[in-house]
C-alpha cells in the first residue's frame, strides 16, 4: 500500500504544511504540481511516467483546441493506451488464441518486449478523467488554458493512486479555493480526522481481515456452515474497508490542503435495492460509467431490453475496467444481470407487484437480498469461476 510507505507520510506532512504555510496563489500551485510531479516519478518511474506524460500532453492539446475531431481523437489516443498497456495480453489470449496459436505466441512476445513490466502507475484513473474532460470540452465545456493546472487536474497526487475519479469543472474551483488568503481551520481537522479513519479502515480491520481469510479459505470445504459464512461476511467487509479506507485517506489529504475531493463510498451496505447500491458504491466511478457509457449508449431511453443491453455492456466494461481477467468481466455482467432483473421483475404480472409490495413495505427483506446478491457477487470478484461458483454452493449446502 503506498500510503501506508514511510516515504509516502514523510512527503505527505511535508508536501501539505509547505502548501499551506506558502503565500500566493501561484506559488501554492506551483509548489504542489512539482510535489506531484515528484511522487508520480517516485512510485512510477521513468517507464511509467513517460506514457502519462505523452496523454497529457496530447489531452491538453486536443482540449485547448476545442475542435470535435480532435477531442475525439484525443479520447481514441487515451483509450488505446489504456488496452495496450493493461489489456494487451489479456486480449490477445482470449481473442487471438482461440482462432490461431501460433499468432497469438507470436503476439504476446512482441507484447511482452513493448510492455513495462506493469502498466503504467494509475493509468485506469488517467484514462477515465482524461476522457471525461475531452468529452466535457467537446460537449461545450471550458477547457483548462492553464498548463499548470492541467497538471494538476491529471497527476494531484491523493487520488492518483486509487481515486476518487475527478470530475475538472469541481476540481479546479476547490483548488483555486484552496491556494488562495483564507485558510479554514476546519479543513485540517476534518481532513486528519478524515485519514486517520482511512488507515484504521485499511490497517486495522482490512488487513486484518485478509489475514484470516487467507488462512481459512484454502480450508474452506472442511469448514463448518458458520464457519464459512462468517469467512463470507469477511470477504465482503474485507473489501469496503480497503478501498473506503484508500479513499478516506485521498480525500482526507486533500481536505487538509483545502481542496475538496468526490465522496467515493456512501454506506453501501446499507441499500436496499441494487440501484442504489450503486449509487453508494465506488459513486465516482459509477457517475462515470453512467455518463460516459450507458447514457451514451441510450440509456433507458428506448425501451427496457434496449435498457438492459446498455446495463449489461455498460457493467462488463466497469469489471474490466478493474483489471484484465474473465472473472471480473463476469461480475461486471453479474451486476448488469441484477440491474436487468430489478427493471423487468415488476413489469411480470402476477409475481412483479406482489414483490415489489413486500420490498416496498419489507425493508428488512429487501436489505438482506440486496446485500446477498452484492455480497455473492464479490466472490466471483476475487476468485476464478470456478471456485466462486463452488464457495457459492457451499454456502447454502449444495
């Protein structure tokens, strides 16, 4: 985890007093985009930072322009990189291989001597606000004339790593907010109250809970029922206290310096539908795959399978999006399946409005299938198929 790297807390206290202690604006930012600049170049390295740079530069350019093609081209650019980078093998390996061996072991070698060893640091979150911005620009919006803030808006170092995903015509405002004569007190303790919950969530509770899942799931079939419904309960808190506690911290951090980030995670255990889980879960990144995917595509504009195509395309792309393996495709279409069912069921005339009824008055009953459908879903999430589908059976004795 690098927020928890002695190197990242060091830069971070000295990174934020020095921003907040500096007079004038422009000295702020300017002091900040070189502090961001050093911690990409830290944690990323020459391989990482030289394809980042280039997206910036061809986004920035593209955006000033204001010209239709090229904010689209500028978005073809950014999602290329996105595929060669992150998804290159995998595409290979299940588009190439199954129609000529040989051309795919031909491809991945090349593949292998084009790519860094990992993709470059952040590059799903880059491509997302890289895209939103030229789709805003080409939509009418203002583009960002500033260099600077340019920079800042792609390599802000809080959310660089794991989000929040920014949106620029919020982003912008708060940091010029920030880097101006008034300083809110509030702003500190709010924010260092804010990060210290980030590293209870993930040091205190996450880790913990990978450590026992770790050691009980390779024994999970020997396991009593309570046994592995409590590993279950684990997995599924496991997760919300990892990623709510990266995002505590981003957010935390940049409330410090003054600069408001998106909220990112809303109680999402506590929906009782599974449209608004989403609206809870990872908001940033839903918003996103809302607007600039499935209102796109027509969104529930022309009918319910219209609807539900756009749902389930709009949902495998988030599973991938999270990284490039089959099992995360299938969770994204899980979910898009689950949305598809929430739209159709009350529409079926003898089950639809009794049902509907019972989770309307009933919130106990539609919390808990919510909750059970959302859970499940995490362990297609986090392990092969198969195995999912086995953890899955064992749970209620089949």
């Amino acid at each position: 985890m690098i927020f928890a790297s002695y190197w990242f807390l060091l830069f971070a206290v000295v990174t934020i007093t020095v921003f907040r202690l500096l007079p004038g604006s422009g000295i702020k930012q300017a002091w900040l985009a070189v502090a961001c600049a050093v911690f990409h170049w830290h944690f990323a390295g020459p391989a990482g930072v030289k394809p980042i740079i280039v997206l910036m530069f061809i986004t920035y350019l593209a955006g000033a322009s204001r010209r239709r093609w090229a904010c689209v081209a500028g978005m073809a650019a950014s999602i290329l990189a996105l595929c060669f980078y992150k998804y290159s093998l995998f595409i290979i390996g299940n588009a190439v291989a199954p129609i000529s061996g040989t051309a795919a072991s031909s491809l991945s070698a090349l593949a292998a001597k084009a790519l860094p060893g990992s993709p470059p640091l952040g590059v799903s979150f880059f491509v997302f606000e890289f895209v939103h911005y030229l789709f805003e620009v080409r939509r009418g919006g203002e583009p960002i004339r500033n260099p600077g803030k340019f920079v800042l808006f792609a390599i802000f170092f809080p959310s660089l790593v794991a989000g929040p995903i920014k949106r620029y015509a919020q982003f912008l405002p708060s940091l010029e907010s920030a880097a101006g004569p008034g300083k809110n007190p509030a702003d500190v303790a709010e924010g260092l109250a804010r990060v210290a919950l980030g590293f209870a969530k993930k040091i205190i509770i996450a880790d913990q809970l990978t450590a026992y899942i770790d050691f009980f799931q390779p024994r999970f079939d020997t396991l009593g029922l309570g046994q592995k419904w409590i590993i279950f309960a684990a997995i599924a808190f496991r997760i919300l206290m990892d990623f709510s506690g990266y995002s505590d911290i981003a957010i935390g951090c940049a409330r410090i310096m003054g600069i408001r980030l998106p909220e990112n995670f809303n109680w999402p255990y506590a929906a009782r539908n599974l449209r608004e889980f989403w609206t809870r879960w990872h908001i940033s990144l839903s918003l996103w795959i809302r607007d600039y995917v499935y209102i796109p595509l027509g969104g529930g504009r022309h009918g319910w399978p219209r609807r539900i195509f756009n749902a389930l395309l709009a949902f495998a792309l988030c599973g991938l999006w999270h990284g490039p393996a089959r099992h995360f495709v299938l969770w994204g279409l899980y979910h898009g399946c689950g949305l598809g069912v929430c739209t159709v069921y009350p529409r079926i005339p003898e089950i639809g409005r009794p049902l509907e009824t019972l989770f309307r008055r009933g919130a106990f009953s539609a919390w808990a299938v919510t909750q059970l459908f959302a859970w499940l879903g995490w362990l297609l999430f986090f392990y092969p198929t198969h195995v999912a589908v086995h953890m899955g059976r064992q749970l209620f004795g089949l």
